[in-house]
C-alpha cells in the first residue's frame, strides 16, 4: 500500500467507503473493549496469589525491627528497606517505607514542599510562581498532581535517549521558580524510552538557581522488562547526583503496584539521608507507622531481588504476546502509509502512538463509537492539551490476547479513517 497523501482524492474516497463499511460492521457487534489504563491483567494478578498465604494467624511477626503488627517504626522495617533498596538500586539506609501507592508518596513530596517547603528553604505557596517541567508524552496523574497545586507546568520533549537536557539545563539552571521535573527513566509512561547515561550525568550535574529544585525520579517501571536477557539499564542517579556534588537534588520513587498488587503494594522513597531527615519530619506529624504486615508479607514472599526479577519474569511471559500482538498488528495494517508512528517498548506498560496531527481527539473517539475505550487524547499532555493532537496512548495489558487484538484491529481501522478525512479536508 503507497503513502494516503500519495493517493488522489478519488483514491481516498474510495478506501473510505471500503472502511467505513468494515467499522459498521465491528459497530454491529457491540463491543465493550478497554485500552485506556495500565492495569496488570487478571492472569497477572494470579501470579502473586501466593503471597497472600506467607502470612496467616501461625506465622513469626517478629523481624529486626520488632513485631509487625504493633505500632511504631516509622520509617518501615530493615528488611523491606533492603528489598525495595535492591529493587531501586540504593542503600538500605536511603530508603523509607511509605504506603501502598507511590502516588501518594508523589503527592505527599509536592504537598510537604507546598506547605512547609524543602529543608528551610520558603514554602512553595509563599511564592508568586512555582514551575515543573513536564517532559511529554508523559503520565497524566504526575501532571494531574502539580496542577492539583496550581504550580505551572512546562513541556519538555522527550527524545530517543530523554528529556530535551538542553532545555532541562536552560529552565533549571536560570530560573528560580522551576522547582521540579517529572521523570519515569525506565520505560517511562507511555513511549518507553529509556535514559541513557548521558543524559543521567547532565540530570546529577545540573546547576539549579533554586536551591530546593528536586528531580522527582519515578522508577515505577525499574523490573519490569518485556525481555528479561537483555534489560535496559538507567545508571543510578543517586550516586551520580552525589559524586557530582548535588547529593540532595533527587528523589527516588518506586513501588511493588505491578510487581504484586496494584494500590495493595508496597512503595518507598530512595533519597539522601538530609531528605530523609526533612521527610522524617513531616511523617512523625502524619502517622505511626505504615502497614508492615504487608512490608513483611512482600519481603516473605521475595526474600531478595532475584526473587522479585524471578516473579516479574512471569510477568513477562503474559505481557509479551500482548505487546508483540499490537505491534504486529500496527505494523500489518499501517506501516507505509504514513499515517502514524509508534514505540516498540522494551518494558514498562505502554505503546505510544503518534498519529497525524489534529487527529488524535477523532481517533480516540471513533474507537469509543465501536467500543473500544483508549485513554483520552491529550492525557499525556500537562492540562490534558496536546499541541498537536496526534499522542494516543495504548495500554495492552488488561485484556486477553483475544480482545486486545480486535481492539487493536478496531483502532487501526479509526486511525486510516481519521487520517482520509484529514487528508480530504485539506
Ligand atoms: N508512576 C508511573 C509512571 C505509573 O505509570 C504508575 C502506574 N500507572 C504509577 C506511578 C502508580 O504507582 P502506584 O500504584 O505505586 O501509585
């Protein structure tokens, strides 16, 4: 099939009767198919089913720090700090423990530099102006917690190896009120991408003019790799920000959410010990501790990194066909006809797709009219406002294999559609 803007209006038209009768006829069957959220699937959920049994009433609650089911340790047993430590790559003693999403853990670091500000420094809701950059396409609920505190959003490209640094470097290191970054650096939601080292050392060699700019670091994705054999690998920005002389500039985000069982988890925060110390000070005010029984039935359950790399290789396993599925089908019905772009994720969630612009918001609509449900156009996007209309986000996890390929089929047959249109408009 040749390039649609090579084809002649009557060309076009004429492949647009053919689809569109195709689309009725999915019409006609009402569907009801999900690729909206990142949701592991069911078969996935069933892999950790077993943790639920290392624990029950004939079980040894005590570990390092004392009885799980009693108050106190507030900062999280020893034995899960080196767990998700392993897991995050950082010593045991940079870790807290936080609750059962990383979200939270996000929102509560934004909230606590809002209120109380960084280490001494002004509270952000004293200031006139607070910025974060946004490196785009992007996870819609980081843009959806900055916005929650009113604190301007800046999109940065994200390339091939990460975010724009040239345009990092220039907000960062002239302007006071840029106060964060967003960053998933390993198969980052939703293209993929990976963070090469380059761009890791330019991150931990960043001159912020303001002294409580943080790197916001959301290792969400840090196991979860399509090919196990051949992993991509983000260096470690903790050690990099410290031997650059920046050792306080970054927090480490991670959690157990699509490892066992999502907003049922573990998640914990990889810092330098002064944040720890800042962090510390707000959590006395907040709790007494965070749910250990569950700490321990996590570490039970893995007892090591091997054992989490073991389990997420499972994982793997049902994730892949999916993943493999859509770009086959992509790749079937699409390629040549220059309608679309799309990533081949190694990892993490998502298949990001680039249609042509303005086109995205009808795409995604169309797949709705033949029941088909995607994540809305422009979520990647800060404010939900993408310039260019084109970013669509694909998350093949949920479904079976069965339904995940009409979906795909289905979004296929919207993106030519949508694209004609566009093409004979012009
Ligand atoms: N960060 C990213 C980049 C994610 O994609 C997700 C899940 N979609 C989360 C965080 C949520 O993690 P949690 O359940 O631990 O809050």
């Amino acid at each position: 099939m040749k390039p649609y803007r090579e084809m002649s209006k009557e060309e076009l038209a004429s492949l647009k009767e053919q689809l569109t009768a195709v689309y009725k006829e999915y019409q006609g069957k009402n569907l009801s198919l999900n690729m909206a959220r990142g949701k592991p699937s069911p078969d996935q959920l069933d892999l950790s089913l077993p943790m639920l049994d290392v624990l029950n009433s004939k079980s040894d609650f005590m570990t390092a720090d004392g009885d799980v089911r009693n108050y106190g340790v507030l900062t999280g047993i020893q034995e899960a700090k080196e767990l998700m430590g392993g897991m995050m790559d950082a010593p045991a003693e940079n870790v807290i423990m936080y609750g059962s999403a990383s979200l939270t853990l996000m929102y509560d670091t934004v909230s606590r530099s809002y209120t109380h500000g960084v280490m001494g420094n002004t509270p952000w809701c004293r200031l006139d102006k607070v910025k974060f950059l946004c490196p785009v396409p992007g996870y819609d609920r980081h843009f959806a917690i900055t916005q929650f505190f009113g604190i301007e959003m800046i999109n940065i490209p994200l390339h091939e190896d990460g975010p724009d640094m040239d345009l990092v470097e220039q907000y960062v290191n002239n302007d006071e009120a840029v106060k964060g970054i967003w960053c998933v650096p390993l198969y980052s939601n939703p293209s993929g991408q990976c963070y090469s080292d380059e761009v890791v050392k330019r991150f931990a060699n960043l001159k912020p003019a303001a002294k409580d700019f943080r790197i916001y670091w959301d290792n969400a994705y840090c196991v979860h790799h399509l090919y196990p054999d051949h992993p991509c690998h983000v260096l470690d920005i903790l050690s990099e920000c410290e031997k650059a002389g920046n050792p306080d500039m970054v927090y480490k985000f991670g959690s157990t959410a699509k490892v066992t069982f999502p907003g049922a988890g573990i998640s914990a925060i990889a810092t330098s010990k002064a944040n720890i110390e800042d962090i510390k000070k707000q959590m006395n005010n907040q709790l007494i501790s965070h749910d250990k029984i569950n700490q321990l039935r996590h570490v039970r359950f893995f007892k090591n990194l091997d054992g989490i790399k073991a389990h997420m290789a499972k994982h793997a396993e049902l994730l892949r066909p999916r993943f493999e599925a859509v770009d086959e089908i992509l790749n079937r019905e699409l390629a040549g006809l220059e309608i679309g772009q799309w990533t081949k994720p190694q990892g993490g969630y998502f298949v990001s797709f680039d249609a042509l612009d303005g086109c995205a918001k009808a795409i995604v609509a169309k797949c709705k009219e033949a029941g088909v449900v995607m994540t809305g156009a422009g979520a990647t996007f800060p404010y939900g406002k993408d310039p260019h209309d084109s970013n669509i986000r694909i998350a093949p996890s949920f479904p079976s294999l069965e339904d995940l390929k009409l979906a795909a089929e289905i979004f296929c047959v919207c993106v030519k559609l949508v694209s004609i249109d566009k093409l004979l408009e012009a």
